[in-house]
C-alpha cells in the first residue's frame, strides 16, 4: 500500500517500540521520490529523509547525537 513516507517512519518506529519494547528507536528513512524526479521540480535522484525518535533517543539529546554521528553517510 502506498504511504506518506512520514507516515511509513513513524508506523515503523511505533511497531518496534510496541512488538520489541526497547529503551528508545531511531528510525531514518531516506527515499527517492518519484514526484520530485518526474514532474514539479524535476530533480532526479533528490532524496527526502524523515525520522522518527521514541523512548531514550526523545529524551537524551547526547545518546541522539551518538547515534546520529555513527550513522552518518560518507559523502
């Protein structure tokens, strides 16, 4: 089914906090989207990235910017 990547992050974020119950989720999605590479501004291979924050990662800003330096891309 289509979604909303914003939606998408969160479902995804909320099912691994409900199903796993860790201490805290991250989740980053990053995706190309076809709209914006077919018509409107017509820049391909221009990437979105939303992210979804719960539990420990909301409420500890360094534990956050832990993560986030790990997983940081190359580029």
């Amino acid at each position: 089914r289509l979604q909303v990547q914003e939606r998408l992050t969160s479902i995804v974020a909320n099912t691994i906090m409900k199903k796993i119950k860790p201490r805290g989720v991250m989740v980053i999605v990053e995706a190309e989207h076809l709209c914006m590479s077919m018509r409107g501004v017509k820049k391909p291979n221009t990437m979105t990235v939303t992210s979804a924050v719960r539990g420990l990662f909301r409420e500890n800003a360094a534990s956050r910017a832990e993560v986030m330096a790990l997983i940081k891309p190359n580029k």
